[in-house]
C-alpha cells in the first residue's frame, strides 16, 4: 500500500477511535489483516461460544478459519438445517462477528438488513460484538455513510444473494418496496450504555462492501 494512503489511514483511524470511545465502544486499528486477525482473537477468549451474521470481512482477514481450527464453539448457521434456531443462539453467545455497512469519522455504526438476525444482535443479546472494518467503509457523516449503505453494500449484496430487486439491476438504490429488498431495517449504534460490550477493528485495508 502507498505509503501516504497508509498514513491517511493511521490518521483517520485515530479520530474514528477517539469517536468511539467518547460514546462507550473501544476502538483498534489494525495496519494489516493478519494483525486485525490476531487482535480480534485477543479479544475472543478460548471457550467462547462466536456466531456471526454476513460479516464477509471476518473471512477475509482470516478470522472465522482461525475460530473454526481452534478451541472455540463456532456457530456457522450455514451447517444447520433449521437456519432459525442457529440465528437464534447468536442473542446468547458470548461474542458475536459483525461488519459495518459504513461508519463515520466521529465513531457512528450504521448497518441494513433483510431479515435483521445481524442488526438485532448487534443491538441486544450476546454478551461481547466484535466489528472487523476495513477503511474503506468510514464515510464524513451519518448522512454519508447511510448514502454507502444504501447505494453501495445493498445493491452489491443485493446482486451477491441473486435478488430480484432495483438496485441488483441498477446498482443503485431506488427506494423499493420489493419482497426481496434488503433494506427492511437500519440501524445507526451512536453509542453503547455497556461499557465493553462492542469493540471495533479498524483495518488498513479494503473490506467486505
């Protein structure tokens, strides 16, 4: 990586994580996937019981193999016929994997969901929410990065499931009241009433959508 785009993103980086911690979330910032793997295992005890929504950035760090091959008690909803009730053990594990959709420079969450397991947990249940964000998702202001959500994750989502829905056609979004749509909920976290429950892993790379 350009060694200036490095810099930028040590920079915004930390203002992300001063944002963060003035709203009762920790931040870290990660100078490549391998350091963001390890501290996101730093932060996972072994024993845990992980489950995880889309969080395509897990994958991509190395994360959910790591999890898979060690002592941990890994959910993967993908390995349950009864898709409902893997979803349902993510509100009483002790950590749960998540992305962002978009976050801001001042350390505001924003995530859309279709059947809204991922939103829902992060907002209430399991014990620890760990977010691995690449920095291409850290948009100016919530205005911003609800536009990313809207305009960027669901229509590239939308195409990556094979859902009939205007933005899978235009690669934008339209606003639509489909039955495939993906942007039933949204959820903005501004700020966590407990302390140490969600922490953020801001990586010096490219992630997820």
């Amino acid at each position: 990586m350009n060694d200036n785009i490095f810099k930028r993103n040590e920079l915004l980086a930390e203002k992300v994580i001063n944002g963060l911690k003035s709203r009762n979330m920790t931040g870290y910032y990660a100078k490549d996937k391998d350091e963001a793997k390890k501290l996101a295992l730093s932060l996972i005890p072994e024993g845990s019981s992980v489950t995880m929504g889309g969080a395509m950035s897990a994958h991509e760090i190395g994360l959910v193999t790591a999890l898979k091959n060690g002592n941990y008690n890994f959910i993967d909803r993908d390995e349950y016929e009864d898709k409902r009730a893997a979803m349902l053990m993510a509100y009483d594990a002790d950590v749960f994997l998540a992305s962002a959709n978009a976050m801001t420079e001042d350390g505001i969450i924003v995530n859309i969901d279709g059947n809204s397991n991922r939103v829902s947990a992060i907002a209430q249940g399991p014990k620890k929410v760990v977010f691995i964000v690449g920095m291409n998702k850290v948009c100016n202001d919530v205005d911003g990065a609800m536009k990313r959500a809207r305009n960027v994750a669901a229509p590239i989502n939308a195409q990556r499931f094979g859902l009939n829905t205007p933005c899978a056609k235009t690669g934008a979004c339209m606003d639509c009241k489909s039955p495939d749509t993906i942007c039933c909920q949204f959820l903005i976290t501004r700020f966590s009433r407990h302390e140490g429950r969600i922490h953020v892993i801001l990586v010096n790379d490219s992630l997820g959508f």
